[in-house]
C-alpha cells in the first residue's frame, strides 16, 4: 500500500513539475485598447458623418455612466462649453443671409458622428443627470450647388468655383470601452460654410 502510494505521489509531483513543452507564457503589458468602430445602424442609409435621429442611442447606459461620474463630467462639460468658440447652444433661428454660393444652414444636435481620426462616437446629447439637461449643439453650412461649380453671382470673366468649408467642433462623447471614465472631449470635423474661390480674370 505504501510503495504504490510512494510510486503515486512521484507521477503526480513528476506531472505537476514537468514544464509543457509547447506552453508559451503570457504577455504581460498594455492592454489592448477597445475602440467603437462599427457603423452605428443609422448611418448606413446616410452619406452624412453624423446622425440626428438614433433608435439604438444608448440613452440609459449614458444617464447611468453620468450619474456614476457626475462632479468629473460637469468639469467637461463646462469646460468644453466654456473653450468652444463657435458653441450655439440656446440659438435655434436662422437668418437671411446672401451668399456667392447658395447653401443651406442648420442647428444640429448629433446623436452619433465620426471624429478627426475616423471612429464613430457616442455623443452625449439630451441625456440629464442630477437636473442637468447636456445638450451638445452645432451650426452646419452645406453647398447647395456641386462643389467646384462656378459661383453662380461672380461674372463670367473671373475664373470661380465654389467649395465646402469645414470647422472643427469638440464635444463630450461616451466610450462604453474605456471601463475607468467613459467620457472624453473630442474633435469633429462638420460643414461650416460654402465659400467661393476667385481666381484670374480674363478678358
């Protein structure tokens, strides 16, 4: 009884001790970092950057992300509020205006956009916490004609062509990724104006 549980006891210290030979131990480091990159449903109809209307808004992890880091949130957002120059919020009228290329003007309040680098986000907009509504709003300009048409008021003896201007807005996104603080202010490129260009004149 004894030699068999002696000769036992050898196999099992032998097994637990004898390295794998194809056993290969894990990399310790950085971590990968998670990115929202899929197309977000709504803008699969849309040649636009941005969307309006969202049926897959994440209106209640949002709230709940907001409620969990409030006093860091509000810091963002009054700072965002406080440092965007070309910030609207609270203007929803337009006026007449007159331009050497016709276009269409806007106030909008994106729900999801594309970014400076390329990635769709989550933006925090319509969603409250604690009594404050965080509304995210930015004025758009779009060419009505196709860009590089001829500015239509400019004569015919310049050379012209009209051309879609952007401008940068930063607003407060949502990262469902990022597990340690969800938010982040970040960089969108949208249509500010329809400028024309004017170049040489000729007889």
């Amino acid at each position: 009884m004894s030699v068999k549980f002696m000769i036992f006891a050898t196999l099992t210290v032998g097994v637990l001790c004898s390295p794998d030979p194809n056993y290969r131990p894990p990399a310790y480091g950085a971590q990968p970092k998670y990115e929202y990159v899929e197309i977000p449903h709504c803008a699969k109809n849309t040649t636009k950057s941005w969307c309006l209307e969202d049926s897959e808004y994440p209106q209640h992890e949002v709230q709940q992300a907001l409620d969990q880091h409030y006093q860091a949130v509000v810091a963002f957002y009054k700072d965002k509020l406080a440092n965007t120059e070309n910030s609207v919020d609270g203007l929803d009228k337009l006026n007449d205006e007159s331009y050497l290329c016709p276009s269409s003007t806007d106030y909008i309040r994106p729900l999801r956009a594309i970014n400076i680098d390329g990635k769709w986000r989550t933006i925090v907009n319509g969603v409250e916490s604690y009594g404050i509504k965080y509304t995210q709003t930015a004025r758009i300009e779009e060419c009505d004609v196709v860009v590089g048409a001829t500015c239509p008021l400019v004569p015919s003896c310049y050379e012209s062509k009209c051309v879609q201007k952007n401008i940068f807005h930063r607003f407060l996104v949502y990262n469902p990724y990022d597990y340690a603080f969800p938010f982040a202010i970040e960089k969108f490129k949208l249509p500010g104006s329809c400028g024309c260009v004017v170049g040489a004149f000729h007889l």
